[in-house]
C-alpha cells in the first residue's frame, strides 16, 4: 500500500510518501519559522494561509521526488489533532478533497502519535513494550507503549512543557526565535554550574512535569544577575546553560521512575526536544549505567514532519481502518482516545 501523508498541525508543512513494502520512499518539508519570526510566535492565521499557499506544490515535488503519480496512491493520511484548529482544517480539506477525486481511503491521524512512533521509521526501531517520553510543543508525557495504539498516560505537564518553557525563557533572555534552539546553542558556551536551578516535582513520587515554576527561577536570576555591561552575555550564557541542565536532569529523573515502575527496559524519546543533544547524552550515559535501551527519531523526524503521519496512516489504513465522518480537525484529542488496529504490528 502507497501512503500520502500531509501534516499541517502547526507551523510547518510536511508531505511524504510511505510504502508497506519499500518503506519512506519521499519526505518534503516546508517551515514557517521565517514568517514568524518578527512576531516572536506562531500566528495561527498566518499558518494557515501558509499551509493552504503550500500543501499542493509539496504534494507535487513529494510525488516527483518519489517518482509517483496520484494515480499510484492507495490512501492518504491526514493530521486531524491536535494543533491549530485552521492550520488542522487545511490539511484534511485538501485530504479529503484529494480522497473523495482519486475515490481512495483517507485516515486521520493523532499528531502525537506520529510522534511517538517516528522512531520505527529508523534502521534499528524499538521493540514493543517500551516507555515513551513525548516532548513536543504544549505537550510533555510519559507513557507506557504495549504497541500501536495501546498506549497507557504515565505523567504529564501540570503547566509549561518542556518545550515552552525553552521558547519563553530564551525569550526573556532576548534570544531570537524559535527560541529553543536559541537557547540550546547559547548553552554549550555557558557554565552549567554558575547557578543552581530547581528540579521541578522531582522531591515528591510520581511521574507529573511542572516547568513554569523553573522558568519564573530563570526570570527572577536574569533580574538579579544582569549588570548592563558586556559581561552579560557571559551571564545569559551561563544561566542558559543551567536552565538546561535542570530540564535534563528533571526529564531524566522521571524517565528512570518510569521504566522502574513498569520494569521496562526500552526508552523511546520523540518530539522537537528530543533533537536536543543535552537531552540525548543525558539519557544515553544513564542507559549505559542502566542497561537501558534508548531510541530517537533522527533530528530531522523530532520536529512535525509528514513522514511520521504517513507511516501511522500506513499501518491503520493497512488493516481497513478509515475516516469515515468527513472534514475536521480536532484541536484537543487525548491520546489515550485511541483504540488499537485490528491487527497488532
């Protein structure tokens, strides 16, 4: 089966193509992040007029780069959820439109769960069972992994995800934007040790997240410390740095809390902070002690991309599952809403 995938759940237009047999066979990408710059954020009426000026044209150069025809596509699948309502609606007009022309199945796919599987699009994916750890955007979750779609919520953000909390403070710090790589490429010229940060709800059990209290830490000391002359920048440097620290260690903390409390062995990181190389090397010196197992996505596929939506489109679409309901887009949607296929991969 020959799958088209379009994401367009935020700031960025994806299209692939995905085959059951010779896997990914094209991937294009186009981002927002030029466009939004200058207002320091994602505009959601912007995004959308973006996506609706880009879709098609991608969905040629996917088609060239692949070397297929619409003619050649046995199903299309779409992100539905969650995400910006008009940027959603978009990318399931055109699906749908596309769909219901070339008379072909279309499947609407939760955002977070291309996501979450993106690492099975590696040369060496994971196993099932493992322990996800979902750091994208608003969303910060632990969850424990029995195979697609049997997914169990373990812990999530309170308040900030991770990810906002790295936009809002390299913000506060005045670092351009987007201000998570900003931020992360301040660091590795920063002290980690200068300031010492809190480990947000590490000092109780259980597996929640909570990071605006952190970045109000960060705000307070950028306050306090900041002199007006050039040795501010070795500051923000070195604050920057521990801020980041701190996100490391507090993610790390409750990733080995969770795979002891499901005596799980595999740790599968997803999302735009997993392409975090902190991040990465913290998790992969405690496997080593550990004996742990830890998958990524390639950086590429940390961010939103139509790779990942086409090959959970794929693997659904494969076993008869379809969108039957029509155009929408669902800007929240639980993850734990979704049921298994009827056959397990």
């Amino acid at each position: 089966m020959l799958t088209l995938g379009i994401e367009s759940s935020c700031d960025e237009t994806g299209i692939a193509l995905y085959d059951s047999e010779r896997g990914l066979l094209a991937d294009t990408l186009y981002s927002q992040v030029a466009l939004h710059a200058e207002y320091g954020g994602v505009v959601p009426e912007l995004a959308s007029r973006d996506h609706l000026r880009k879709t098609i044209p991608l969905i040629r150069e996917c088609l060239q780069q692949g070397g297929k025809t619409l003619a050649d596509i046995d199903g299309i699948a779409v992100t539905e959820g969650p995400g910006l309502i008009g940027a959603l609606l978009v990318g399931t007009s055109i699906a749908h439109g596309l769909a219901h022309a070339l008379k072909i199945p279309v499947i609407g796919v939760h955002h977070m769960e291309g996501h979450l599987l993106a690492p099975m699009l590696e040369e060496s994916p994971p196993k099932f069972p493992f322990v996800a750890l979902l750091v994208s955007g608003g969303h910060t979750m632990l969850i424990e992994v029995q195979g697609v779609g049997s997914y169990k919520l373990l812990g999530e953000t309170l308040d900030d995800a991770a990810g906002e909390a790295f936009d809002k403070t390299a913000k506060l710090l005045g670092l351009s934007y987007p201000g998570g790589p900003a931020l992360a490429k301040l660091a590795k010229t920063g002290d980690t040790n200068r300031y010492r940060f809190p480990r947000p709800m590490t000092d109780r059990p259980g597996l929640d997240f909570s990071f605006s209290g952190l970045k109000t830490h960060t705000r307070t000391l950028w306050q306090r410390e900041q002199t007006g002359t050039a040795e501010d920048e070795t500051i923000k440097a070195d604050i920057a740095a521990g801020f980041q620290h701190a996100v490391a260690q507090t993610l790390l903390i409750k990733c080995r809390r969770a795979l002891q409390q499901t005596s799980c062995k595999r740790l599968v990181i997803a999302g735009g902070v997993g392409a975090n190389q902190m991040l990465r090397d913290t998790l992969l010196s405690e496997a080593d002690k550990k004996g742990w197992q830890v998958h990524y996505p390639r950086p590429t596929f940390c961010t939103d991309n139509g790779a990942m939506i086409a090959y959970v489109g794929n693997l659904r679409l494969s076993t008869g599952e379809v969108s039957a309901d029509g155009i929408r887009g669902r800007p929240r949607w639980p993850l734990d809403e979704l049921q298994p296929p009827a056959v397990q991969f």
